[in-house]
C-alpha cells in the first residue's frame, strides 16, 4: 500500500448517519440507506489508503473518516488538481487573517 505523508491533500469517506438514524419523514428509498460524506482536507498523520484518519479541512475543521483518495480532482472538469493552487489559498487566507 503506498504511504500517504502527512499534510498530503486526501479525500476521506464516513457515515454521517446510519439508517437507524434516518428521519421517518424522508422517501423510504432514501431512508434505507446510510448517508454518506466525502471530505478534502490534508492528512494530519502519515497514512496509507483504508486506513482510518483525521483531516483539517479548508475551512479548519477536523473530519474523521476512511482515506479513499489522494490528491482528489474536483470533477467539474474544469481540469487537474494544481496542488499549488491549494497551497496559495492557503497562504493568502493566512495573510488576510492575520493582519484582522
């Protein structure tokens, strides 16, 4: 399995509610199934793909989850991940807040 280093951009996947924990007012067929989540973030351990991880995602917050991807594509085709881009979006919002 390959290593994923620590700070690498990743997408993990969780079960946000099981199906025992659906409303009884939604559509039956949605009701019995789990609902899902996909996270982006960048892995705050070292890790290799299945294993279970923790992620701070753009906005800070930590997500928990099984690592299924790394260096995700937004599929909007709006072409490849830039990693860079990543980075100075990053770096820009760190700027911006730290002179608030």
């Amino acid at each position: 399995m390959e290593n994923v280093k620590k700070g690498t951009w990743v997408r993990i996947h969780s079960i946000a509610l099981d199906v025992k924990e659906r409303a009884a007012n939604i559509p039956e067929d949605t009701r019995s199934v789990p609902l899902e989540q996909w996270t982006k973030g960048r892995l705050l351990e070292d890790a290799a793909v299945g294993d279970e991880v923790e992620v701070k995602t753009a906005s800070g917050r930590i997500a928990a989850g099984k690592l299924v991807e790394v260096n995700p594509q937004y599929e909007l085709n709006y072409g490849k991940l830039v990693p860079e881009l990543i980075e100075i979006g990053e770096s820009l919002r760190s700027m911006l807040w730290r002179n608030k």
